[in-house]
C-alpha cells in the first residue's frame, strides 16, 4: 500500500466532504472542504491497515481535513466541474433507453451512486433508479428533482 501523494502535494478534492462526527467543533453533516477545492498534503497515514489517508489543509477553508485516496486527484490533471455529486437525487430530463429500449421515463427521480470524469466528453454519473440497475448518464440528461429546485427568492 504505498500512497500516491506525498507531503507537500498540491491535491484537489473530488466530492464535498462533510463532518462525519471526528471533526471538532462543528455538527455532523457540516460542510467542511467543497469539491474543487485546492489543498496540500501534511500528512499520510492509513486506515485500518488498508486505506490511505492524507491530512489535507484547505488554505480557503482554513482547515486540516482527512482524505481518502479515491477522494483525491492531483491538482495538476485535468478539472471538470461536476453540477451533482454521489448521493445527490436527480431527475432524469429526457426519457433514458439503451439499444431502443425505454428504461427511465422522463421525470424519474434516482440517486447519484458514482460521479465519472472522463478525460474527454464531460461529466457521466452512475445512477440508480429504483428496480433497476444503475445506468451512465450524461450530465446533461439530468436535473434536480422539483422539489430541489432552488427558489427564485433565494441564493443559488
């Protein structure tokens, strides 16, 4: 298990990261590194013996948050923003079918199971809708749910 980033790497995060109760001084749930978001590795460790962990500070966040490997990327290599991430619930926007076959219609609501960045063509999702097997899905093929449509009163 050798770790791929080393102390002093400059990494960028690939999903929100949220408190899961370890984290001091804040409730669980809470924000605390946005995916994007740039930091430097201060430290490797592991997680019952199979799992790299790095201490990563966020200078903007002004916090030293453990992350996962998977979690991870260089900052180097290339960036697409993604609009969901895993666990998101999303709405299909145009009915979805594989060789003619209708599976989703239009409306359905599933859940984001895994966000994919290919080096090319934009960003895909693994999407579970219900009684059926995850299906990749373009970004642009998806939408909130209308019941998390943000307000027009509100901030985006």
């Amino acid at each position: 298990m050798r770790p791929e980033y080393d102390y002093g790497d400059q990494v960028r995060l690939l999903r929100n990261i949220r408190n899961d109760g370890t984290f001091p001084g804040l409730d669980v749930g809470s924000l605390l590194a946005k995916r994007g978001s740039l930091g430097y590795v201060q430290d490797v460790g592991s997680f019952l013996q199979d799992q790299v962990i790095y201490a990563v500070h966020f200078p903007e966040e002004g916090r030293l948050v453990g992350c996962r490997e998977e979690e991870l990327q260089s900052a180097d290599a290339p960036w697409t923003p993604s609009r969901f991430e895993t666990h998101d619930k999303v709405t299909a926007k145009v009915p979805l079918g594989i060789q003619g076959r209708l599976l989703v219609e239009q409306g359905e609501v599933g859940v984001v199971m895994k966000v994919l960045r290919p080096s090319t063509g934009g960003v895909y999702y693994h999407v579970h809708f219900s009684g059926r097997n995850p299906l990749q899905v373009p970004e642009t093929a998806l939408e909130l749910p209308e019941t998390c449509q943000p307000s027009s009163n509100r901030d985006p």
